[in-house]
C-alpha cells in the first residue's frame, strides 16, 4: 500500500516483529539509521530462519556491549557499516574478538631496545636516549 506525502510516494509497510528487533539493536552510525526498506527488502528475499536470527541478535548485543565498555573507557571504536551492507555480506558470522576492542587503547610504553619504561615512545617505540643513538 503506498501513501501520497506531498510530492513523493512512500511505500507503508508492515514490518515483522523478527526485523523490528533487528532493526532496534543494530547500533546508529553518526546517530542515524539509514536503509530501512532496503534492509527489509533484504530480510523478504532471505527469510532469516530462527538459527540465523538468534546468532545475528547474539552479535550485535556482544558489539553494543563491547560498544558501550570501549565508549566509558575512552578508546576508539569504529562505526559499524550501514545495516544493509552488514546483511549482505553476513556480518553476523564475522568472529570479532571484542575484548580485543576494548582493551586496544592500552599501550605498553617500554622501550624496545632498553627497556626502560617512560612517558612517551618515538614512532618506533624507542626512548629519547635510544632514538639519538
């Protein structure tokens, strides 16, 4: 069924309560979704079995989880791909350690070469005193 809204055409549609809970965890990028009808296009062709859902739900709560420890714990963590892309090319079977995601933002400051631990490494993770040499 389509509704007239001004100039433009938009396709109402009903969506399954599978997709909708899809839809609510997968994270915002830059504070938006994008792609609703392209990703229910999607979930229409392919008709994610019960097995599927369950592991796509179950990765992207341990992505929002792992989301959310990086976030308090200041460190960088990158945004994900637009959903659509992410079902495509079956996101859900990506093994991603996440603790590595959180705990990649601790970096060791000793020195290669003496081993002496300081307050700021060179690009080569050298000392000031190793660097001249």
């Amino acid at each position: 069924m389509k509704e007239k809204i001004g100039q433009k055409m938009k396709q109402t549609t009903d969506w399954s309560a599978d997709f909708l809970m899809f839809w609510s965890l997968y994270p915002a990028r830059q504070g938006r979704k994008i792609g609703k009808t392209d990703c229910w296009k999607w979930w229409q062709i392919n008709k994610p079995d019960k097995q599927q859902l369950d592991k796509m739900l179950a990765w992207l709560q341990a992505d929002n989880i792992a989301r959310q420890k990086s976030q308090r714990a200041g460190l960088f963590y990158p945004n994900p791909k637009d959903p659509e892309r992410w079902l495509k090319k079956k996101g859900w079977l990506d093994d991603v350690d996440y603790s590595a995601k959180v705990d990649s933002g601790k970096r060791d400051w000793t020195c290669k070469k003496c081993g002496r631990r300081t307050a700021s490494l060179s690009y080569r993770n050298l000392c000031s005193k190793c660097e001249i040499e």
